[in-house]
C-alpha cells in the first residue's frame, strides 16, 4: 500500500517528527509504503529572510500542487494536519473528490 503524508513542514520541523516521522518505520514495518510530502522544504524552512522566503514558498506551493496532482499512483492520504496552510482544506476537498481515501 502506497501512502502520501503531506503535511506544512519538514521533517526539521518538530510537528512533523512527533506527530508523523516517528511513525514512518511501523508504517513500513506493517506493509506500506509512506512518502512524506512536506510543503516546506528544509531550506525555506530554516530561513529569517522573508523575500527569499516568500519566494522559495511559491516554489514549494507549485511543488505540493504536483505532488497531489500525482496522488493518483498512491493507495491513500495520510494528513496530519493541512494539506495547505493557507486554503482552508481546499487541497484535502480535492483529494477527497479524486476517490482517495484519507486518514
């Protein structure tokens, strides 16, 4: 079983590690295949400077955009908390209407 696991932030960030990361290795160990999406990457992430990360954020929203648009060769959605932060659940709609189960 093929899981998507977006989630706001990488695994830098400790919401995702306490409230997803950590289960990565039991999730394979029981059969499934996570892959962790974050919409953040470790560079934008880690960044004070909000010119550069504004933009690496545009970035990083097309990407999360491509990602989901590919959740078709996933069995299911793993969200711990949104998709994207600023779209009230917008992206988390779509992968419902798609036919993709989400936890």
């Amino acid at each position: 079983m093929r899981l998507l696991c977006p989630g706001p932030m990488p695994v830098e960030g400790a919401g995702c590690r306490y409230r997803l990361a950590q289960y990565l290795p039991a999730l394979r160990a029981a059969g499934t295949a996570p892959a962790l999406a974050a919409l953040h990457s470790a560079t934008a992430f880690s960044l004070a400077q909000w010119g550069r990360k504004a933009w690496l954020f545009t970035l990083d929203s097309l990407r999360r955009v491509v990602a989901l648009a590919g959740s078709r060769n996933v069995d299911g959605a793993l969200v711990y908390r949104e998709a994207f932060p600023i779209s009230s659940a917008l992206l988390e709609r779509w992968l419902a209407r798609s036919g993709l189960p989400i936890i």
